[in-house]
C-alpha cells in the first residue's frame, strides 16, 4: 500500500492493493496494521516537547525486568549512546526506557494530537509499535512533523463542478494552530534526517534532494514501512500480507524503502 501526500493533506497518489480486480479491499485506507518502530517517532517528539535535547545522553543496555524485558534488532547494543544515534539505529530499549521518562499518557496524548483516531492502547509495548493504524493515519501524522507543525486532515476532493462549470461544492481549507513548535519541529527533523544519513535508511543517503524518513519492521516480519519526507510530499510504503504471516528477508529498509526510493526519483 502506497500514499503520496502533500504537506498540507492533499492525496496525489494511493494505491491500496496490487490489483483492484483481484481485490476491492484498500489496504491503504481501511487495512490497520502494526506500525513497528514508525511509532518511535512519536515516542522521541513527545520527549523533545518535555525539553530532551538531541545531545541528551541514554544507555542502549538491555531492560532487566521480570516484567518485560525487550531487546534490540540482532540483540546488538552500543552503551552509552546521544538521543540522535539511539532513533537513527532504531534502538527498542532507548524508546521504551524514553517512555518511561516522559510518560505513556503524554505519548497518546502527542499521537492524538497528530490526527491519529485509532486506538492506542496505554501498554509497556507501546513504544515498539504494537498499535494497529491505517497508513492514512500514519502519513497524515507526518505532515506536521515533516511541514511547519500544523496537523492536517488528509483529503482527496478539491472541488467539484457542475457540467456547465459551475461549482457545486468546494474545500474550506481549515485554519490549524500549530501543535509543534518551531524548536521541537527543527529537532524531529534532524533526528528523521539521521535515519537517512546515518541509520536504517542510508541507502537513501546518495540521493540528489534531502530525506527525512523513518523504517519500521514488526514482530517476524508481519509488516514492513518506510515513511519519507521530501520537497513537500510525505510518502508512505507498507509491505505485508493479507493472512498476518510473516515475509521473508522483507524489512523497512528494504523493501518498502526501495519502493519510496522509485516513487520519489521520479517525482
């Protein structure tokens, strides 16, 4: 499923499925899948927004609980590592130990405020992305980040006219206050620039124009996302299977970033 979306809502290009006579069902639109390390972000917006600096230090060791005890892609840790290099690397014990600092509620709180009406349930997992959301949802949250702050409500008619040329209907376009500041925002965009510079998607590193991006793969490779900003378009790519079962060698670093790779050059 693909979306291509303008920073102020405007879809341009969905594809829901590989093909429509095959199956109505747009996985686009209606299919609600887990997000994977894509939630991270919000996980990382909502510490900046309590005042954590891109140079704040975290340890990447592992979680010691009887509780739960979560661990990172290939059980690898770095130690002692900058806020920055923990989001590039997509580190799980850095954003579950961040959501521990600034709060589980203030997370949903943040996601809410991004136009994401799914539900999020208030779990020790939720900073790995165990939530269910559209990738209509999860584009349109990247609008703000990726923009100037404002959220946006995705929308695909402009206008509509009668035969004779006259407007029958017409887009009122909604005056949104910013819900990120001018700090914050310059911050989260750092952060999605060193995924593409120095973390999981530095394939896109040689591109011509600047990415912001983020990857995201959920448990045995059920999905596979990469959400990139670039030159005023959010484009988001997920990979899966209708039945739930995993896929093979199939990450957001890779097959969905080669995807966003081929729409974004041509555009």
């Amino acid at each position: 499923a693909v979306i291509v979306m303008n920073y102020e809502g405007a879809i341009k290009a969905m594809k829901g499925g590989k093909d429509w006579n095959i199956s109505k069902f747009n996985r686009a639109t209606q299919s609600k899948r887990q997000v994977g390390s894509i939630f991270k972000t919000y996980v990382y917006l909502a510490a900046l927004n309590k005042g954590t600096t891109l140079n704040h230090t975290m340890l990447d060791t592992p979680i010691v609980s009887e509780e739960w005890a979560p661990k990172n892609f290939g059980n690898v840790y770095e130690g002692k590592v900058s806020i920055k290099r923990a989001f590039a690397k997509s580190s799980n014990v850095v954003a579950v130990k961040l959501s521990d600092i600034v709060g589980r509620d203030l997370i949903i709180e943040q996601v809410k405020k991004l136009g994401i009406t799914s539900k999020i349930q208030n779990e020790l997992s939720m900073p790995l992305g165990v939530a269910e959301i559209s990738l209509l949802e999860v584009v349109g949250s990247y609008a703000p980040l990726c923009g100037e702050g404002r959220p946006v409500i995705p929308y695909g008619i402009e206008e509509i006219n009668l035969r004779n040329g006259d407007s029958y209907w017409k887009r009122v376009k909604p005056e949104r206050k910013k819900i990120i500041s001018h700090n914050v925002n310059k911050s989260i965009k750092k952060l999605l620039r060193e995924v593409v510079l120095q973390g999981t998607g530095k394939q896109l590193s040689k591109l011509p124009f600047s990415v912001l991006g983020k990857t995201g793969t959920t448990q045995n490779n059920r999905d596979a996302w990469f959400l990139g900003c670039s030159k005023g378009y959010v484009i988001g790519v997920w990979n899966g299977r209708d039945d739930d079962k995993s896929m093979k060698n199939v990450f957001g670093s890779t097959l969905p970033l080669i995807i966003y790779k081929n729409i974004a050059e041509r555009i």
